[in-house]
C-alpha cells in the first residue's frame, strides 16, 4: 500500500472520533443554550403571572393564541413545603393546537400579602429531542464526508507536493543498473531528511560501484590466471603421450588426468560465465531469431549423439525474435538441449515445441527429478561427464532476464519450460 493511501485511511479514522466528541459536545451545549433562554422567557411570564395576581390585575386567557400555558393553585394553609422553584421538561396538552407536545415547565410557590400560598405552573413548547438529535447526527455526517474529503484533498495535495524528492529518488534509484556509472541526482529540496536520505542513497551507490569494478577486475585477473596455467598444463600432458613411451598403466593414469583437467578447465569457465551474468556484465542486447538458433543446435546435437537413436520431433513457428545477448542466448538453449541428449535413454524422444514466446524442450525418463534441487549448482543425477553447473547456469540467465523457468515430469517425460518476456 501506498503511503499516501495509508495515511488518508488514518486520517480519515482519527477524524471521525473527534467529529463525534465534538458533535457530542455541540448537541449537549445547543441544548444547554435553549434551555436557558426558555427559563428565562418562563420566568418573565411567571414574573408577570404573579404580579397581577397580587395586584387583581386582569390574566392571560388560558386560549389565547399563544403556546403559553400556565395553572395557578392555592395551597392549603398546612403548606409547609417552603419556597420552590425548578424547571422540568414534560409533554403537555396544548389547547390551541389540539395535541400534545414537549414543553420546558416552571413549578414554583407564591405567597400573597395575607399569607395565602400559591402553586403556580408555567409551560411553554420547545423542542422535540429526537428531531434534534436526528438533524445533528445528518447535518454531521454530511459535515464529516464534506471535511473528510476536504481534509484528504488537500492533504494529498500538499502530501504529493512534499513528497517530490522522495519519488525523485525512487525513480532514480529505478533507472539505476548496476555498473553503468552513477548519473547525477539534482536535489532541489530544503527538507533535511530528504537531502541526507539522497546522500546516503548516492554514497551507498557509488560504493556498490567501486565493488563492482573490482569485482570484474578479479573475475577477469580469474579467468586469465586460472585458465592460462589449465591450457599450458594440458598441452604438457598431450606432449608426454605423445612424445613418451609409457607403460599401459602410465598411460591410463595420464588419460584420467587429461580428463579431469578438461573437466576443471569446463568448471572454470562456467562459474566464470555465471558471476558475469549474476554481476549484470552482459548488458547489449540484440534481435535473436530462437528458431533459427535452436535448428541449428539441434542439428549438431543429432549428429553428436547419433548412435543413440533419439528421435527427434519439433513444433516450431516460422521464427521468434527476442531481445538478448547473442552469446547467452546460444547458452541457453545449448545447454537445455544437450541436458535434453545427455539424459535421453536409447531409443528414446527428445520434444522441442514453441507455442506463445515459451520454449518447451522435453525428453523421456523414467521417473521425475528433484524439483527443488535440479537447478542448483553442483546437483547431478548421476550421469558421468556432468559438471552439475548446466541447469544453473540455465536458471542465472532466465533469472538475469525475468524469464519463467519450469521443470515438471508428465507422461514420462521430462519438460522444462522458458517463458520469455516481451
């Protein structure tokens, strides 16, 4: 998930209790606030009521057109409950309007100049709670989806706004490939995290680069000091069978040490060739024709492994251009197709098939390998003459390019797969 997201989803969560505590707060103030002016307009009418009671002067009719409604009642001359005064909220019967209706109520007592105690009730209509409360919680929520989606405009605004050196960097880091030089990152931001966040991304950089270089320098020192004492150490061993008279037994042992010095020779190398490809030093890329490639390979794979009868079938298109390094691309498919031949039983078939930019090279067995081994390095199944290093080596330039790569074991025969991207 993008930060921006994650940040309005919290926002949008941390809004909402507080538009609720606040909503809260306005509801039970508003409500405070019409009561006290109700009181106030019911003590004045009260203040009224009982003026011209003491002074007989003329009262309001009780249905007169106003909401005002009030009773006054004398008190028995045992009254001895003393001065009251309080406010109520009841529902009471309005006479003009022939229903009944929540009103504020004044209860109070009175005395007049003999000593008679009055019980006077004063109400006047307010407002329905529930209407109250309904128009608060709409108006909020309309008020909490209009700030929410004020709040996270501008906030992704001024977010993305901030936020451009950091996607300047991510992008440059995108574009970045190793070993091809450090291109300059202009950074034009007074926000300090940023520039040490750049800084560092840009040290760390060229430190990767500086390591890279040496590490190509050793590779390449590698493959000259290694190889050239390998080929004089072969040629040495082809001059003493050659130019010595040996024994059976001498020349049997040189044989084997001729051999496995081909073998270290072949070792070298494509360990060699795979920290290349896994250090990204094959970086040029050119139109290859798989086709055409494959028919040829498979051309001088048959010939190679003629007296093994292995019948040979294809399903190929007229051609499949893919953008790749030339040399890789021959290593590809030569080492699928001589694992293909190297493991092929007598008599046995060997599928070459390209369907929708996937190779698929297939030949008969007799039961399905270790899935989960079969492309590490060193990993054989036996054969005689495997470095262990084919399939690896198969798997670091499809790994190298994004190709899928696949082994499974159907109908006796064993398929792998190579998927290339457009």
């Amino acid at each position: 998930m993008k930060l921006i997201y994650r940040v309005t989803i919290r926002l949008s969560i941390v809004l909402l209790p507080i538009l609720l505590l606040w909503s809260t707060v306005f509801y039970c103030s508003m409500v405070d606030e019409i009561n006290d002016e109700t009181d106030d307009s019911l003590e004045d009418y009260a203040e009224m009521l009982i003026r011209r009671t003491l002074t007989n002067g003329e009262l309001p009719e009780h249905n007169n057109g106003s909401n005002n409604t009030y009773s006054i009642e004398p008190l028995p001359h045992s009254y001895d409950g003393g001065h009251l005064m309080r406010f109520e909220d009841e529902q009471v019967y309005i006479p003009g309007k022939y229903e009944t209706e929540p009103a504020r109520t004044l209860t109070m007592t009175f005395a007049d100049t003999h000593g008679q105690m009055y019980l006077l009730t004063v109400s006047t209509p307010t407002f329905e709670r529930q209407d109250l409360l309904m128009a608060v919680f709409w108006h909020l929520a309309t008020l909490y989806v209009i700030l929410t989606l004020s709040i996270l405009a501008v906030t992704a605004l001024i977010f993305n706004y901030s936020m451009r050196p950091l996607y300047r960097l991510l992008k440059w880091l995108d574009s970045y490939n190793l070993g091809n030089g450090v291109d300059d990152l202009p950074m034009c931001t007074h926000i300090q995290e940023f520039k040490k966040l750049t800084e560092s991304a840009r040290s760390t950089i060229e430190r990767a680069e500086k390591y890279f270089e040496r590490q190509k320098q050793f590779i390449g020192n590698a493959s000259h000091e290694l190889q050239t004492p390998l080929a004089i150490l072969g040629t040495r061993i082809e001059w003493i069978i050659d130019n010595t008279p040996l024994t059976e037994e001498q020349f049997a042992e040189l044989t084997k040490m001729r051999q496995s010095l081909h073998r270290l020779s072949r070792l070298n190398r494509t360990l060699l060739l795979i920290s290349k490809i896994e250090n990204a030093q094959f970086n040029e890329k050119v139109d290859v024709d798989l086709v055409e490639l494959i028919e040829n390979e498979l051309e001088i794979y048959k010939e190679i492994y003629a007296d093994k009868g292995i019948e040979c079938r294809t399903e190929l298109p007229p051609c499949l251009v893919v953008s790749i390094d030339e040399s890789l691309a021959t290593t590809l498919v030569t080492n699928l197709m001589k694992n293909a031949f190297l493991h092929t039983a007598e008599g046995g078939n060997i599928t070459v098939t390209i369907k929708q930019k996937t190779l698929t090279i297939s030949n008969s067995g007799e039961e399905a390998l270790d899935s989960t081994r079969l492309f590490e390095r060193f990993y054989t199944s036996g054969k005689s003459g495997s470095t262990g290093l084919g399939l690896a080596l198969v798997k670091s330039i499809a790994g190298f390019y994004n190709y899928g790569l696949e082994y499974r074991f159907n109908n006796g025969m064993h398929c792998f797969t190579v998927k290339f991207r457009s």
